[in-house]
C-alpha cells in the first residue's frame, strides 16, 4: 500500500503568504511548494529571466542575423516529440517573419533515431542544401553528427536543453542551460523555450540593425501558445520562469488567439479552448500531437502547428486523432504483454518484484513508438526504475526509461556505461526519463548492470511510493470558488496540483459510464487522528464524488486522496471530488501538516 503524507511547509513562509492577502488554504498550499512571497506568483512577461543571461544568446543572434542578411539557407533540425514539434514550429514560423529562407527536417525516428545523427545530416546535405543547421530540442550529445555536417561544409548551431554528455559537439555556437558555464537560472526550461528566448534575442539584434524601422516589429508572445504546449507536454518542472510561459500562453488560447493548430486539436479533443488548462495541454493535445512522432511522422504534427489553414489544420488533426486511437491499442496490448512477463517471472521463482530495484523488459514485438509510455505506465504500478526495450535496427534494441525520485536516470546509464563501456552504444536524457541503445544479444546482461546500479543508488524506502497531499480541508473552504481558484492556476511537475486527503461516509454509491463510481460522501471530522470510524462524526454537508475506472463497490467509511473539481453537467456548474486514490479506513492517512 502507498504511503500517504502531508506536504511539509514552513509556518514563517506560510504567515508572510497569508498577510500578503492570501487566503489561509492557498498560502499553505505556495508554501508547500516553495514558494516565499506573492512575487513569485506573477506570471506577467516581465517577470521573465532577461534572455541575455544564457549563454552565447548575443553571439548566435548575431549570427543568424548575419544570416539572414546574407540570404543563407537555414534547416532547424527537430525532434519527433511534442517539445520537438513545437520548438520546430516556433523557430519557423518566427524566423520567416524576419524574412529568414529556412526550412525544417524531422527525423523519423524507425529510420534515423534521435539526434543529429550522421545520417540524418547526410540527408539534410542531400535534399536541402543548407549553409546552416539549426538544432532545436536536441543536439547536444550530437558530437558525430555535428563532425559529419563541419566536413560536409555545414556549420551548426545547436538548442537545446538536455543533459550535456563529457564531449560537447564542435558545433558554431550553443545555447542550452545546462551546458558548462550557462549562468541562466533556469535549468529546467524546455526546448521549445530555449529557442524562444534565442528568438527574443535575435529581434533584439535585429531592432538594433534597424530591421524594424519600415515594417512592424513582430509581437513574439503570439507564440507562446505553442511555448506552452511544448514545455507542458515534455513534462519538465514548472518553475517560475515556465509558469510564466505556460500561463501566458495559456491565456492567448483562451482568449481564442491560438494558432490554427492548436485550436484544431482542441476541437478533435472535444475540449473548450476557453477552459483549457494545463491537463488539456498535457494530456489531450500532447499526446496527440506525440503520436505523429512515435506510430508515423512527425512532420504532420509540425504542419499541423505550422499552417494559418484552419481546414487544413483540421484534417491534420484528424489525422492525429485516429493514430493517438491506434497508439493507445498498441499500448494496452503491450501492456498487459508486459504484465503477463511480470507475473510470469513471479510464479517461476525469479526475482520478484519486491526484492529487485528495477525493471527492464524487452519483446521482440513491441513497438519502439510507444516504450516510453509503457515505461511510466509500469513505473506507477511498481514504483521502480523502468526501461522497456524494443527492436531497433540491425540487431540493436532501442530503450526508453522512465524513473522515481532519488534515482537520476541519465546519470545511472552513465555509471553503467562506465562499468561496461562497450554495452551501451548511445544513450541520453533526464533525470526521469531517458533513452539508449543496446545490442539485443546484449539485454541480460545490461539488466543485470542497470539493477546493480539501482541498488547502488536507491535504498528500500525509496522504493516506497509516497502519495503527497496538501492535507484536508476545512468545512469552510470547500466551496466551488476554491475549485475555480485553483483551475485557473498552472500546475504541472515540480509544482503538483493541489490534492487533499480526508475520511469519508459512503452515503451512496452507483456505476456511470459502466466503469466508473458515482458517490455521495460526507466528511467524517478527524480524519486524519481518528483511528476509530464509530467515534467519528459525519458532516452535514453531502458532496457529490466520482471515481474513474472503478466499478467495484467502496466500503462504508474510507480514507481518499480528492481534488476539487469543476462540474458541468446539462449547463448547470457544480463542485465534485475526483477521488485519486482510495483506501479502507482501516489504512488511516498519516502525516504532519508542519
């Protein structure tokens, strides 16, 4: 069973939170996730970290503006996932307008795999002809490739914000955070903000030039509609630079001002782009638009987000729509394949579960599209470092892993490949998620390493899964304002929606939908101390709850893990708990609010 606690806060940062006008319930929600004072919640552009803090931004405008003088050719080369597409986009769209002759290439990841490679530089050489390559949300682990380009007459620039490797690529220039020596704070910024920025930068180069005197100076927060799809779907933490890109263009797209694209997808999600949130960015368009990459082409998703033709738009978005359908068919059926491996290994006396430290799996039958979903599907389930291997080409399989906290997954593959340096042959990432390639004679071998590492690394009780709540809530602040309060706020990783845990009555309960549980619940007081369901008291108030995927029937009392949620139904709003987790009451809620 999960282990359920209450986020610690700081009573100081909660009281100078609540005396700057905050209400009580969301001065004790920021101060559970660091943040120290109202400023940090301004999501106005100007808040923004000025450009000119990441490093070789002054010199790379200069150059691309140089470029752009000169008329030379340039390729973005991108990524074949949602952060990929969108800096793709971003860079194109946003380029033309300062009159750049640029083009774009995706490789598809069956054929060339990820990066900059040799062979997808040879193609670029042999199709486009550039003079110069730009990388966008890849590259820095691209050292061969960027050789292959120098020697072919190419120069790069590279954009990224992935994890440098011990060589950086000999690339013209580079801009990401995390390369040695970048001063910007942010560490976190997705790869579609990194070319943003380099964008901002380069129209302040070009202003400088003169560029804009005869012709208007373009309005870049246009695109941060993409920006904030890019950086919610990659999943990576929202500080408070993200925050700010993600809520701003957020409010483009309410406002009805999002590229055709977006608005296209929204329409096949069967969502109200006036109501979007961060869960349509992250799990409605996102995996629409990934779907492109991981079962056909990702350049149909780059055309979706490129083109000004809503009809064309909407076609595309179609198109996306019915390969996100076939993606999640794949996924199940890979899914209850790896399952079935997982309780096979049991029953023949294996080594079970819970005494290993991480799960590698591999079927000849897999789709290397969709490993990386089924990688975190298990990961949940088993609270483990997952890496789900696929075949690749000649002989290779090709992994994707997805990881818990305390255990840094490219870093873990790095030990790995130290120990063993001929068994991986490429790999790279983050710190939750990341990809190799191995040799498929290779696999057992490499599973013994990478369990040798995790037990290295992660003790027992990392291999707890702790449940985090913002406690319960006050009879008082359960309302539908609350609920709405919340909606309207950016909440993605690093910075966990708010969810609260209490005791609750089953007064009622029925099947909607045939797979999902519809409830009446009243808080029973003491949730959270009381051990004993008989002394506990039940509210007077009844809320309406609901429980997706589960059609067995609850227990009279138990112990739940809820959001507030908005309600529409028949016109008419109302306030549920979406209820996360649920448990007999006899497993009480632990924890300490302080």
């Amino acid at each position: 069973m999960p282990k359920i606690i209450i986020r610690p806060y700081d009573a100081h940062t909660f009281q100078t939170l609540s005396g700057s006008g905050l209400p009580p319930v969301l001065a004790r929600i920021y101060a559970a996730r660091g943040i120290e004072n109202s400023s940090q919640l301004e999501t106005e552009l100007t808040h923004l970290i000025p450009f000119g803090q990441l490093k070789n931004i002054a010199i790379t405008a200069a150059l691309l503006a140089d470029a752009i003088a000169a008329k030379k050719r340039l390729l973005i080369i991108a990524d074949y996932d949602s952060d990929g597409a969108t800096a793709c986009a971003v860079g194109l769209r946003i380029l033309r307008k300062f009159g750049a002759h640029v083009d774009y290439l995706v490789p598809n990841r069956f054929e060339f795999g990820y990066g900059l490679t040799p062979e997808i530089v040879q193609l670029a050489y042999d199709t486009k002809q550039p003079n110069i390559l730009i990388t966008v949300d890849n590259g820095i682990a691209s050292v061969d490739g960027v050789a292959e380009a120098n020697r072919l007459g190419m120069q790069v620039v590279i954009t990224d914000h992935h994890l440098p490797g011990d060589q950086l690529p000999a690339a013209l220039t580079i801009v990401n955070p995390n390369q040695p020596g970048c001063p910007f704070p942010s560490k976190n910024i997705a790869g579609v903000g990194v070319i943003f920025y380099l964008m901002l930068a380069l129209r302040a180069e070009l202003r400088q030039r003169g560029a804009f005197t005869a012709n208007p100076e373009p309005n870049l927060a246009a695109f941060l509609d993409l920006v904030a799809l890019g950086t919610v779907a990659d999943v990576v933490k929202l500080d408070s630079n993200n925050r700010i890109l993600v809520q701003q263009g957020l409010q483009r797209i309410r406002k009805g001002k999002a590229c055709a694209g977006i608005n296209a997808l929204m329409q096949v999600s069967r969502r109200d782009v006036r109501q979007i949130s961060t869960y349509e960015l992250g799990f409605m368009l996102g995996p629409r638009l990934n779907a492109a990459g991981r079962l056909d082409d990702m350049s149909l998703g780059i055309e979706c987000l490129i083109t000004d033709d809503e009809a064309y738009a909407n076609e595309i978005a179609k198109q996306l729509d019915e390969l996100n359908r076939q993606r999640r068919e794949i996924e199940s059926t890979m899914q209850e394949s790896a399952l079935i491996k997982l309780e096979t290994a049991l029953e023949t006396r294996q080594p079970d579960i819970q005494s290993t430290y991480s799960i590698c799996l591999f079927d000849a039958d897999w789709h290397q599209g969709v490993i990386g979903i089924l990688a975190s599907r298990i990961k949940d389930k088993y609270h483990r470092p997952v890496i789900i291997f696929a075949p690749g080409n000649d002989g290779e399989i090709k992994g994707s892993g997805r990881s818990i906290n305390g255990f840094h997954l490219r870093d873990a593959l790095d030990l790995v490949s130290k120990h063993h340096p001929e068994l991986i042959r490429k790999f790279g990432g983050h710190a939750a998620a990341a990809g190799l390639i191995i040799h498929s004679d290779t696999f057992e071998t490499f599973r013994t390493a990478f369990e040798q590492v995790a037990q290295t690394l992660l003790t027992p009780a990392d291999l707890t899964h702790v449940i985090e709540t913002d406690g319960d809530l006050d009879i008082a602040d359960i309302k539908l304002e609350l609920a709405e309060t919340l909606e309207r706020q950016v909440w993605g990783q690093g910075f966990p929606q708010p969810s609260f845990n209490a005791r609750f009555y089953v007064e009622s309960q029925r099947i909607v939908g045939e797979k999902h549980l519809k409830l009446k619940l009243r808080k029973l007081h003491a949730a959270s101390t009381s051990h004993s369901t008989q002394s506990a008291q039940k509210s007077d108030e009844t809320y309406d709850g609901i429980l997706f995927f589960h059609s067995d029937p609850l227990p009279d009392v138990i112990d739940a893990v809820y959001r507030l949620q908005i309600n529409e139904y028949n016109g008419k709003t109302s306030l549920q708990f979406l209820l996360e987790h649920c448990f007999h009451a006899d497993n009480p809620v632990t924890g300490d609010a302080h």
